[in-house]
C-alpha cells in the first residue's frame, strides 16, 4: 500500500469517528484514535504518521521495540506516542515501564507491583489502564469485573508510580458493530462504579476497533483502537512474536 493510499484511508477513518462523535452529541477532539500497527512493517507507520496520526498501538513489546528502534532517525515519527495495547508478562514489566504514553492492559497485582518495582528505579510515572474481561472469558487476559476494585485499590495503595486512567476492554465479539454495544455499556458502568468505590477519575475508557468503533462511541468511549480500517488486513504468515 502506498503512503498515499495510507493517508487516505487514515482521512476516512477521522471522517467516520467525527460523525460517530457528532451522532451521539460528542465533540470528535474528546476521543483519542490509537492507529493499531501490530505486524505492520515501520515503512507503514511513518506513512501514516507523517500523514498527521500521532498515536500508534503495538501488542507485543519486542516488536513494538524494534519499530521504535527501527525509526529513530525518521522525521515523521520523532512525535510518535506509544501505546502498549497488548498483554504484558510480568517479566517484560521493566522493558515496558515508562517506554509508553500509555498501557491499556494492566490486569493483575503481579504485573502491577513488577511496573512500580522498576518505576520506583527510573522515578517515572505511568499512566495505564486496567484491562477488564468484560464478557468474563476465562481465555482472554484481564481482571473480571468483580475483581476490579481490590486490583484499583491495590495500585493506589501500594505503586505510587502507576497513574490509574480508566478501564480498557476487548468485547466478546470482535468487530461486530452494535451486537458489542452491551459490553460497552456495561464497562462504561464499571468505569462510573469504580470512580465511585476508589475516589479517581479515571477518565479513559478504551474501546472500539474498526467494525465497532462508532458503538463504544454511542457508549462513551474516549480511545479507540483502529488497525484495518487505516492498515488494511493485517500480512499473512505473520510473526507469533512473545509478548
């Protein structure tokens, strides 16, 4: 694909989420696109960034390291902010800490107090997001929604360098438009509950992709995460590489 065909494709996903915005009475300056560049080749990336996108998501650290390292020296990504929106070992936790704007996947104590351990050395803050299994898979990564609160409440007591920002899901339907709109809704409720029981903010709610984008926007998302619709398909035979 051609930076041209790249940079098109990047318009029209702005178009359709400020008319989602404009649908549901919000301002589109009010929800943050993370461009998903997972197994997409650096050469893309720049494309995309020197079309004006800003804010990149990776899923596997080790990759997400390599494309950093790999445009280090090119202009259009000097003001890149990265986004880890994958699954975090607790054993990456010193390679991922306050090497992103944001990770959206805290989902145990364990990698918790494994980010401050290393935080607390560097003296950095990290925002980051508790990711919620909301529709309680026990395959997928993430804290159950019942057990939300003791992990909230730990990271306020017990990691000083952790900013908890807001809540983060993936539905159990994967792109499927308004059939995602209850999971949606019940983490924007978990989110309200939350800010309640812990005494935060916690702003962020972090979801939507490409073919439920405008749904979480109806339900009150303020980050969505879209690889397709700017990327295309994701390259076939594509690396397995451990997060």
């Amino acid at each position: 694909m051609t930076p041209e065909d790249l940079a098109g494709r990047l318009f029209k996903v702005r178009e359709s989420l400020a008319r989602a915005c404009r649908d549901n009475g919000r301002r589109p300056e009010d929800v943050l696109l993370v461009a998903v560049s997972k197994f997409h080749p650096a050469s893309d990336i720049a494309a995309v960034a020197a079309a004006g996108q800003r804010d990149f998501g990776e899923n596997y650290v080790q990759e997400a390291l390599e494309k950093r390292a790999e445009l280090a020296d090119d202009p259009a990504a000097a003001r890149i902010r990265w986004h880890m929106i994958g699954h975090v070992q607790s054993r990456k936790a010193a390679q991922v800490a306050g090497a992103f704007v944001l990770i959206h996947t805290l989902d145990s104590v364990k990698l918790a107090d494994a980010l401050e351990r290393r935080l607390a050395v560097t003296g950095q803050l990290q925002p980051v997001l508790m990711e919620i299994n909301i529709g309680a898979e026990p395959q997928k990564a993430g804290v159950m929604p019942e057990a939300a609160e003791a992990l909230g409440a730990h990271v306020l007591a017990a990691c000083p360098h952790l900013e908890l920002r807001g809540l983060m899901c993936l539905p159990p339907v994967f792109d499927a438009g308004e059939a995602a709109r209850p999971y949606f809704a019940r983490l924007r409720r978990l989110g309200e509950d939350l800010r309640s029981q812990l005494g935060v903010a916690m702003p962020e709610l972090s979801m939507g992709m490409s073919g439920d984008f405008a749904a979480a926007v109806a339900e009150g998302a303020t980050i969505v995460r879209i690889g397709t619709d700017i990327f295309g398909p994701r390259p076939p035979k594509a690396p397995a590489p451990v997060a």
